[in-house]
C-alpha cells in the first residue's frame, strides 16, 4: 500500500471518530463578501468561534494545521529532524522547535490556567475546535487541498491545540525568538561547540517587525470624529499572516477587523463605536538572568549565596527514525539559554537564564473580547489595564467621539531603571539595546510584586505608558515618548523602550507626514484627516533617506566620471517606491550600505528638535569617500545582477502568484518609507516577506463606522482559492475596499449564497 493511502486512511479514521464525539447545540452562518471576507454570525460566543475555525480552515487549512503540529512538538516527525522552520525571525531546524515547545509548554498548567479565563474566551476556543473539525469532516480526505492532502499530520484537534496555539502567540516576541537558544543550552561538558557557535541575538531591525498606527481626534479630522489609521507590519508567509473577518451576535457584538491563525475574535478592527490597530511595542517583554553556577556543580547556581539544583526535564521527541531523547535545564528564574555569538555561554563558573512575561498568559482572549466589546476609548485602555494581558503590542484607538488613544500597555516584568542599574552584570551594559541582564546570583534582582496584577512579577498599567489626546497619536515601533512630539512623555523605566534619543527614520517620516497634513503643506486644501488624505499619505511610497541625503548624492558624484550614469539615474528618478519609480533599486543599494556609515550626519540628534535630527549628510573627507564608494558599489551590484541602472521598482520587487507576477510597491522601512515591504534575494528579484499587510483606515459617520481596508496577500494561502492573489492584485493598483458593515451594505457585496452550519 502507498504511504500516501495510509495517510488518508488514518486520517478517515481520524475524523470518523471525531464525528463520533462532535458537540451539539453549534449553529453559525458564514456570508462571503468581496475579496471572500466572511461575515460571520451566530446566537452564542461559542458559535462565534465555530464560524470563525471553519472560516480560517476553509481558505488556510494547510497552514493553520502544519502550525497545531509546530506547537504540538511534531515537526520533526512529520517534516524531518533536521528540515528548517521559522518562528521568530531567524531560521532553526525542527528538532529544536519540537524541543522547545515539548520543554517549554506545561500542557497541565495550561489546562488549569484556561479554566480560570472567562467563560466567553472558553467558548471561542471550544467553538473555534468544532469549527475547525467540521470542516475536516465536510471536505473528506479527497477534498482537502492539495498542499496537505494525505498529510498525516492534517487532523481533528482538541482544546489542548489551542492552548498550545495561544501561548505560541503570547511568547510571540520573547522566549519563541530565543527557541533555538534553549532547544541547544546545555552544561559545558555536554555542548557540541560547532552545534551552538552559530546561535546570536536575532536582527530584529533587519527583520523588520513593526507597524504603523495612527489615531486623530476631534481638533484634527475633517468631520470632527475619531479616525484611525493602521498598517501593521508582519509576515507574508506563515501563520502570523493576517485574515480578514467580521463578527455578530445580535445585540451583543458586532466587530469586523482582522486577527491571526488560531485566534477566534477580531485583534484589529472597529465596531460602531471605536476603531483600533496594533504596533510592535518597542517594551522588552523578557529579562535574561546571569547564574553564578555552583563551582561544584555546573547545573547547580547560587541565589544569596545558597545552592539551587536546576530543574532537569528530560523529553522524546518523535521522529521518522523513531525516538530522540532531549535534556532542556530550567531555573527558578527560567530556562536556560545560550548563545555564544552574543557572548552567552554556559561555563563553568556562570550560565544565562531567560523569564518571558508572556509565559502562561491566557489572559490575552479575554483583553481583545473587552476591546471587542468597547463603546470609547476608556473601554479599551481599561482592557487592557486590568487584563494585562496585551502581550507585546501597542494599542492605538480612536471612537467616535473624537478621543485618540495609545496605550502601550502590556505583560511587561515590573523592573525599575533603579533595579536595571542595581542588577547589572559585566554583560548587561553591551546587550542593553537587545536584552536586559539582571544578576540572578541576587533574589533581590528578581521582577518585583505589584499588588492588584493578574500574574506575579508583571508591572502594573499605572507605571507603564497611556497616552489620550484629542488631535493625535501615534507610533512606528519607537518607544512610547515621541508619541506626539507637542508634549513628549515623561522617561519610565529603560524596559519600556529607550527615551531622549534618536527616532527611526520610519518614525520620524511618519510624524513629518502628519504635521504637513495638519499644516497644509501637503499639497491638499484642507488641514484636516480625511479618508482620502489618509489613504494618500498611507501609500505616497515617500523616503526620507532621500528626502535627506540624495541631493548631497548628487553633489558628490556630479564631477565623478565613473559615477557618470549612477548619478544621472538618481538624478531622474521621482525619489518615491512606485511600481514605475525608476532609479528606486539604485538608492535601495546604495542606502543598505551609507546607512551603516558611522559620522555621516552634519547635524546630530537634538532633543530640541527630535523629529527633524539628525540630518544634513556630511560631503567631505573620509565620508564623503565612503559615501561615493557605496554608490560605486551599489551600480556594480545592479550591473552584475543585470539590471539597468534606472530600472523600474517593480521589474525587481514582486511576487509571483499562479504564474503571475504582480509587482508590489513599498520598500524598507530604514528608507523611512511609511509602506514598508522587507523583501528578500530570490534569484535576481527582490519578494517581499514582510511588511504591510492588513491596512484600514477607519472613521465615524452618524450612522457608523466608515471602513476603508486592503489586505496585502489576501485571505488564502491556497493556489486553488479565488481569494489567492484577489487582494494581492488591488493592493498593487492601491485600490482599497470599502468594508461592508450594516446587513445592508453586506447584502449588496455578497459572494455565493450565505454558508449556514448547525450541529
């Protein structure tokens, strides 16, 4: 018998069973509208999550399944041990992701920390299972995609994935981006040197996570309401990918927005009273511990000068070849980690442990259900006050009342500047842009306790950064304190993210954008935020490098011979990333390699004058000479890959979908372009693997909200989908979807007949 039949065997038996147990009393319906958005409704939250699982499933079952077996500790079985995955920025291979989520993932205390949620959040998750099961039951073996179609690992879950799957999304940025360096932590007599040399600090900065958020008040939109406008940043492939829906029970919620794999409720979106989007919160949401190790004992440490033995949890991991044992050590202040690229080893004399804030935080249904439920601004911010439970994002909002809010409020370790200084080792001072290092030898130096938080070691809202304002707010992943460069705001603690220092050029591009809409210097009539303005400001495609430097550019290779056709394509492109920008490659190339240089700004960071510092390109000595020589490098580049200097942006940066490529605007965010796309080398072309994704912009009439929304990769992961490349497509021509909302406007945009499930 082939294997593949054997697959589809145990899978038949698989769902046969599952039917066997399926609950009762479930009842949802599914209306498509344009581009497959489904609206879904129902009477209860659990058939909410019921619509919402068979939705997801019906256009990303591939990918949502191959993510339950991740979390489950099943790569390494189904794909192979040594095969490569992703789950936070950098590549590891599957053998230590199933090690980390076997280790790391305490199923039991997850089952007894879900039941303390509320009963609203568990019957998202329990009618989210059903759906998702319901699906697999409707399609049959046969019908599933091809992608995953006699996949072993395509299979009926439980409340058990879930809970897997949650707290994945909750370690999101902290300990799930340092998986690789606690899969390999080891004792120094049992680390295979060659094995871990590799492992460093992820480039987050080079990954480019981050987002737009934008809220206006009443002093600065056109019709003196609230206007949101959102454009997170993540990836293009993988289950962190946004999917559109909308969600009603009558009388009680009606909320239309986008969430991720796994989640049963909109994350990001509006209802008819507030809109509100996420941003990558520059807060660090993990503290790594340095262990004075026993001298006796390299898997005991010192804490007050008394021994500890480590914790020893010894797991099998499953694989085609059969069984492979793995040993992961954990503290009291968490497991251990290493990372010798960033000078973290395991000696003899000293280890590193890392604590996640995130850990066990199941809280996090519960705060989107309360932003879900929200009618102003203050229902969101007390969301996410007393829930704590926000894991790593911003929350920017705006209501209908003209109120603008950013809340960066989220399940932060309650260290104070006082103790960071205190607790600080030799390694702490180096690794203070990427980590905090306390000094675990001292239970002093641990989080400390803050009466009245949800879990123990979390800093309470009251100390963390809320801002509310009536003409605007907004953040591209710098910390809170340039919120509104008008009253920047007070320096909390450096694990909040850095103050008084030098913004991104994304941020600073972003808050120069806003003040030329406010002072009319944009080229439109008005002063005031608009759908339309909004919408332009969202995809103009401008760069500030430019904006700063390329008439300095210009300046240095005018007399340069051999400079000669670099500077006349930089000279005739239109310094913008359009499909049509030609010269856009050139500066692309050139700026990887200026922005480096260290010493290139005239003009410094003045925290006088923050948002327009640093600035002027120094154009003379040893600068000037590197300056000309990264642009000499940058057209050998475009030479030797084939491409004419003044190429197009969209001959080189595209996808390909059925065959088809479709060219995509935007580029990197360190151009301080707002539309950012991260893209990678894939032969000669660039392919965007992160960046804009679910852009809306949303606002108020005395009827509702007015909904405009593009979601860049569109809704299915599946070749065969009509909602493949739909949206891919408009993205391209910037052509933006006016949402439906009402029953009415719903009606009007209805695709196929409306899907209507029961059991």
């Amino acid at each position: 018998m082939r294997p593949k039949s054997v697959s589809l065997i145990i899978l038949a038996c698989a769902l046969a069973g599952q039917a066997n147990a399926k609950p009762q009393g479930l009842e949802a319906s599914i209306t498509r509208t344009t581009y497959g958005i489904p609206h879904i409704t129902a009477k209860t939250w659990k058939g909410i999550g019921y619509g919402v699982g068979y939705a997801y499933a019906q256009d990303n079952l591939c990918m949502l399944a191959e993510d339950f077996a991740t979390v489950a500790g099943e790569r390494s079985l189904h794909f192979g041990a040594k095969e490569k995955t992703t789950l936070g920025f950098d590549p590891l291979d599957n053998l230590a992701s199933d090690t980390f989520f076997r280790s790391n993932l305490d199923l039991a205390k997850l089952r007894r920390e879900g039941l303390k949620t509320s009963k609203i959040a568990r019957d998202l998750s329990e009618g989210y299972v059903a759906g998702y099961n319901r699906l697999l039951r409707d399609l049959g073996p046969e019908r599933v995609p091809e992608a995953c179609r006699g996949k072993a690992w395509v299979r009926p879950i439980t409340n058990d994935d879930m809970l897997r799957l949650t707290e994945k999304n909750a370690l999101r940025s902290g300990a799930l981006v340092l998986a690789q360096a606690i899969a390999y932590a080891a004792p120094p007599q049992e680390v295979k040197a060659e094995k871990v040399a590799f492992i460093a600090l992820p480039d987050t900065e080079a990954a480019g996570l981050g987002s737009n958020g934008w809220a206006f008040g009443a002093e600065t939109t056109a019709n003196g309401r609230g206007l949101i406008v959102g454009n997170p940043h993540f990836p293009w492939a993988g289950p962190s990918r946004f999917y559109q829906l909308h969600i009603t029970i009558p009388g009680i919620v009606d909320v239309m927005g986008a969430t991720l794999a796994g989640s049963p409720l909109p994350t990001i979106g509006f209802n008819k009273d507030i809109a509100w989007t996420h941003t990558v919160s520059a807060a660090k949401h993990a503290t790594v511990f340095e262990l004075t190790l026993d001298p006796s004992d390299p898997t005991r440490y010192l804490v007050d000068g008394k021994s500890e033995a480590m914790q020893v949890r010894t797991i099998q991991v499953p694989t085609a070849e059969g069984p492979v044992q793995r040993t992961v050590y954990v503290s009291r202040f968490g497991p251990l980690m290493i990372m010798p690229a960033a000078g973290l080893t395991w000696t003899k004399e000293r280890a590193f442990a890392i604590r996640d804030a995130n850990a066990g935080n199941n809280r996090l249904i519960d705060a989107w259900v309360g932003i879900n439920l929200a009618k102003n601004v203050g229902d969101i911010r007390d969301s996410a006050a007393k829930t704590l439970g926000i894991p790593w994002v911003n929350t920017i909002a705006a209501d209908r009342y003209g109120n603008a809010l950013l809340a960066d409020v989220t399940a932060v370790p309650n260290v104070s500047a006082q103790k960071i200084k205190d607790c600080a080792t030799p390694r702490s001072a180096p690794l203070a842009q990427r980590l905090i290092v306390l000094d675990g030898s001292k239970s002093a130096c641990d989080w400390d306790q803050a009466s009245g938080t949800p879990a123990p070691g979390l800093m309470p809202a009251s100390d963390q950064a809320i801002v509310e304002r009536r003409d605007y707010v907004a953040n591209s992943n710098d910390s809170y304190w340039l919120t509104n460069p008008k009253s920047p705001y007070r320096v909390l603690s450096p694990i909040l993210g850095t103050a008084e220092v030098a913004r991104s050029l994304r941020t600073r591009s972003g808050l120069i954008e806003i003040d030329r809409r406010l002072t009319g210097t944009d080229g439109f009539s008005s002063t005031k935020v608009d759908h339309e303005t909004a919408r332009a400001m969202q995809f103009a495609n401008k760069t500030l490098a430019a904006e700063l430097t390329l008439d300095a550019v210009l300046g240095l290779c005018a007399d340069q011979a051999d400079l000669a056709a670099a500077c006349q394509a930089l000279k005739g492109w239109d310094r913008l990333y359009n499909h049509e920008s030609k010269g856009a490659y050139l500066f692309w190339a050139f700026w990887e390699l200026a922005d480096r240089l260290p010493g290139k700004w005239a003009t410094p960071f003045d925290l006088k004058d923050p948002v327009n510092t640093p600035r002027d390109l120094v154009t003379t000595g040893p600068v000037a000479e590197q300056l000309r020589g990264a642009l000499r490098a940058a057209a050998e580049r475009l030479t030797k890959e084939g491409y004419a200097l003044d190429v197009a942006w969209g001959s080189v940066q595209f996808v390909t979908r059925n065959g088809e490529n479709i060219p995509i605007h935007g580029a990197h965010g360190n151009l301080g372009v707002l539309n950012v796309q991260v893209s990678e080398k894939v032969g000669q072309t660039l392919v965007p693997r992160h960046g804009t994704s679910y852009v809306q912009i949303v606002g108020f009439d005395d009827k509702g909200p007015v909904a405009d929304a593009i979601l860049s990769y569109a809704q299915s992961t599946d070749p065969a989908s009509p909602y493949y490349s739909d949206q891919t497509k408009a993205y391209a021509e910037k052509r933006w979807n006016r949402l439906p909302f009402t029953p009415a406007q719903i009606e009007a945009a209805k695709v196929g007949e409306t899907l209507k499930l029961k059991e």
